[in-house]
C-alpha cells in the first residue's frame, strides 16, 4: 500500500507543481501576490473557499462526531454552514464596499481595522486574535492527518518527518505561486475531497443497507444517537448557539476566508459562490453522516483512532484506502496553506513602506508561521473537531469590532473597543484552560463574552452614528 | 418590489434562525416522527439546510447590490 501510496502521491505533487507553474506570474507586487490580482471568477471562487473551509476536520472530525455524537452533528455543523452562506451574501457586500470606498490597498482586514478605527491597536489585536487560534487549528490539522499516516504505515517514518514533508511542499507552491497558486491547487484539493468523502460514504452506506436501515440500527445500538442533546449531552442549546455565532462570523473574522470574499471579481460572482458553496457543504458534509453512523454500528467502543483507521482504510479497497489519505493530506493542506498565507496577508496589511520590502518581509512571515505550526503541530492535543470550534469561537470575539469598523461612519471614536475585544481574547483563553469558570451560573462564558461584545458595539455604532454601507455610490467591481 | 422581497428573505432567515433552537428542529431527547426512517431532528435539519440554501438563492436574485 506504500508504493501505491508513493506512485499516486507524486502524481498529486506533479499536478501541484504544474498548478505551480501555471499560477506563477512576471508581477510580483503584493497585490498580485497575495489577492490574485482581485479578480477571481464564480469557479475559482467556489473551491477556494470549499478547499478552505473544508479541512481534515470534515474528513476525520466530523464521522467521529456523528459516531460519538449522533444527528445532532448535521444541526452543528451543516445548518450553521447554511447560516454561514447566507451570512456571506448579506454583509460580504458591505463588507466589499466599505473597502472599496476606503480608497486603500486592503490586504488584509487587520490593516483595513487599523485604518476604520485609525489605530494601530485595532490592527494588532485583528492579528493577534488571528494568531492565537490559527496557529493551533493548523497544527492539529496537520498533526490528524500525520497521526493518521502513522497509523497506517507504522514505523515507516517519523511523525516529525511526516509533518515536515506536508509543510515544505505547502511553502513551496505558496512561496513561489502566491495566492492563485493556493487557489488553483485548492481546486483540484477540493475534488479530491468531495470524490473521496462520497465513495467513502456510499461503501458504508451499503454496508448498512441504506438510509433507513442505517437508522435502525444505530437505534439498536444507542437510541439517543437519534437525537438532541446526543449520548453524551452535548448539542445542547448553548454549545449548538456558540458554534452557529462562531462559524457563521468564520468569512469576516478568519483571514483566510476573508481574503477571499474581498478578491472575487464581482458582488455578482460572490453571489454565486455563496450559493454554490452552501450546495458544496451539504454535499461535503452528508456522507460524513453515512461514515459516522457506520462507527456507531460497527466500532461503537473503538477509540476514535481506530474508528477511523478501520472504516477509512482498512475496510476499504487498497486504492481506495489510498485515495483517503491522499484526500487527507489535500485537505489538511489546503486549509493550512490558505490559513499561514491568510496570517502572512496580515502581515503585509500593517507593514508601511516600499511594497518590495514589504513583501519580502512578509514572505519571511509566511515561513515562521509555517514553522511555528510544525513545532506546534508535534505538542498540540489531539482533540480535532473541539479545537476547531474553539478556533471559530475565539475568532469569532473580532466580529463586534470588526463589525463596528465596517458599519460604523466613526469607528475612530471606539478606539476602546479594540482594547475590550483583547480583554475578552484573553479572559476566553483564561476560561479554555479552566483558570477562570467557563460558566457563569448556567451560562457558558464564551456565549457570554460574544454577546456582550456584540451589545456593546451594536450600542456603540448607534451612538457613534452608524449607518449600512450605502449601496448608492458609484463603482462595483474590485 | 426588490427590495421588499430581500427584506421578506432576512425575515425568513431570521425566523428560521430562532426555529432552529426551539423544539420545533431540536426536540431534546426525541426522534419522531420519522420520514422515510429517518429521525426527527435529521430530516428536519436537512430541510431546513435546503430552505436556507433556497433563500439564499432567491437573495441573490433580490440583493440590493445586485445591479452593481
């Protein structure tokens, strides 16, 4: 299975390479390098946001979460996607016209806050928050897939060397190719994802005879898999809100996915995209159900290592089982190369200067980054899908004052409001790691903390004459 | 007109958005009634990721930008 793993493997680098080589252009300005030059289409845009959006975490979490869990995973994950896209549609517009009349260069919503709030603060802390729960969602993201590897070839090399590997071939094709080098492979990461994921699903789903079958006997085996809150009591009304708050602020928070909504072409390809990419997510996510509700019935007590060592590689066909961790590695990569670039753009959005230099040293950024994620990647826990949800949520506390910073005519007045969104980044890290509750009463401190913070920016763009990005004006196109 | 109807698909969104917290899409501790052998909270919740992915569509049909 290695050699298969070996002869398809440098297939799939070949196919980067090229991607690679196509992508690479004669101008070098930052604009080019790292927005695609702001004119990407419908197409391209659908599978950069898929292969960004859609990471190890749907592969590996989800059918855990489903297995562990139940249905109450599709209400977590699938209708807050859902909310998400149509989140995408109704303020990315406001979102791309604020920047637009601005009359700056936006790189990166950390710059483009510093100049709403015309402080340096409001930048930092944009990075910063994008920082601090970035850096770990890559790193499990790698550390899931290379974990994964190791189990199926034991022995064969070490996990460090695995990590390595995936890192220095996403440096190189973001180094040389930029932005549109990350889209182009995600394109062909994307299909791999979803074709991989589907077979997957359906060899499971006919191993259990079809979809009602398949929910009869997950009702043999735990009934309240079927439901609300789940065997373990999680889905519960407040864990199921923060995450919904948390995803659904994913396109204007997290770097990554932002940057894509500013570099489409057009409202009208954006549009598109949004519509595009909710189908994109049911697809993605339904046959993670199917694979996660096999779990339930057959590897109902495995860990969640050997669950999904079992039902994605050793149940299935060699090549199939290679397709997996191909599909695996596509999808850590193309959401951890997009997220390092993503932090590497905010870089460049502070950075004043000769745009040369400014890129230079933003290539450089780019590399730490990536070398903080590997060394990261080898301590990190292993807990993928609850990492995640508190990468979204922590991001998610920058939506108040990013919010603040587009809706707001006099954004400058709050210029406490970057300082409160840095208090409440680190009494959420404080609760995280138990130091201080993380619940008051009943009511989880993270909840509390988004609220609040989204009460008192909605309170201070009132008070500081707030207004909807007028659509009036003249102009569209980025 | 446009504008009414774009303003009517927030409303939807927004009902939709406090549904899904309420018994009506998660019944806590039920899954029936079934459809086609598929609990409750499944079915319901795919249906409703189909309703959003409609009005999503129809937004983009009736966004106020869209004629930029």
């Amino acid at each position: 299975m290695l050699n298969l793993l070996l002869i398809i493997g440098t297939l799939y680098v070949l196919a980067l390479v090229y991607l690679t080589w196509i992508a690479r252009d004669n101008d070098r300005s930052s604009a080019n390098y790292l927005m695609a030059g702001s004119n990407v289409g419908s197409f391209l845009g659908l599978f950069t946001f898929a292969a960004t959006l859609f990471s190890t975490f749907t592969i590996l979490g989800m059918p855990d979460f489903f297995r562990v869990h139940g249905v109450g995973a599709w209400i977590f994950i699938a209708v807050s996607d859902m909310f998400m896209v149509f989140g995408i549609l109704m303020v990315g517009y406001y979102v791309r016209r604020k920047i637009k009349e601005s009359n700056t260069s936006y790189y990166g919503m950390a710059g483009f806050m510093q100049h709403c709030y015309r402080s340096r603060t409001a930048g930092i802390v944009v990075f910063l928050g994008a920082f601090l729960f970035l850096i770990p969602y890559v790193a499990i993201q790698i550390k899931g897939v290379v974990l994964f590897l190791d189990q199926a070839f034991p022995n064969k090399l070490p996990i460090w060397l695995w990590a390595s590997l995936m890192l220095i071939i996403m440096v190189i094709y973001s180094e040389l190719g930029g932005l549109k080098a990350i889209m182009y492979s995600d394109v062909l990461q994307g299909i791999l994802l979803l074709l991989v994921i589907w077979v997957i699903g359906i060899v499971c789903l006919n191993r259990l005879g079809g979809v009602s079958q398949m929910f009869e006997q997950v009702h043999r085996v735990d009934e309240s898999l079927l439901s609300v809150p789940g065997p373990k009591g999680l889905f519960d009304f407040q864990f199921l809100l923060g995450s919904l708050i948390g995803i659904v602020m994913i396109p204007f928070t997290q770097p990554q996915v932002s940057t894509r909504l500013v570099i489409m072409k057009s409202h009208h390809a954006l549009y598109r995209t949004a519509v595009a990419l909710g189908f994109f997510a049911i697809l993605v996510i339904l046959p993670t159900l199917f694979i996660g509700m096999y779990g339930a019935v057959h590897y109902e007590n495995d860990s969640t290592a050997d669950f999904l060592g079992k039902t994605l590689i050793t149940d299935q066909l060699p090549l199939i089982g290679v397709l997996v961790l191909l599909g695996l590695i596509a999808a850590a990569m193309s959401t951890a190369d997009s997220q390092i670039f993503g932090l590497g753009a905010e870089i460049r959005s502070l950075l004043k200067g000769e745009d040369d230099h400014a890129l230079r040293s933003t290539r450089g950024a780019i590399l730490i980054f990536a070398v903080i994620c590997l060394v990261f990647s080898l301590f990190s826990p292993d807990e993928l899908v609850l990492l995640a949800r508190l990468s979204f949520t922590g991001t998610a506390l920058l939506a108040p004052m990013i919010f603040l910073g587009i809706f707001s005519k006099e954004a400058a007045r709050c210029s406490w409001m970057p300082w409160l969104t840095m208090l409440a980044i680190l009494l959420f890290i404080l609760s995280s790691f138990n130091i201080i509750p993380n619940k008051l009463g009943q009511i989880r401190t993270d909840l509390i903390l988004l609220i609040s913070l989204g009460g008192i920016a909605v309170i201070a763009g009132y008070g500081s004459g707030s207004r909807r990005v007028s659509g009036k004006s003249q102009g569209a196109n980025f | 007109m446009r504008r009414k109807i774009w303003r009517l698909t927030i409303g939807l969104v927004l009902l939709l958005l406090l549904l899904t917290f309420t018994p009506f899409v998660i019944p806590m501790g039920s899954h029936h009634p079934h459809l086609f052998g598929i609990p409750y909270t499944m079915w319901m919740g795919f249906a409703e990721a189909l309703i959003l992915l409609a009005l999503t569509y129809l937004g983009t049909k009736v966004h106020p930008g869209r004629d930029e």
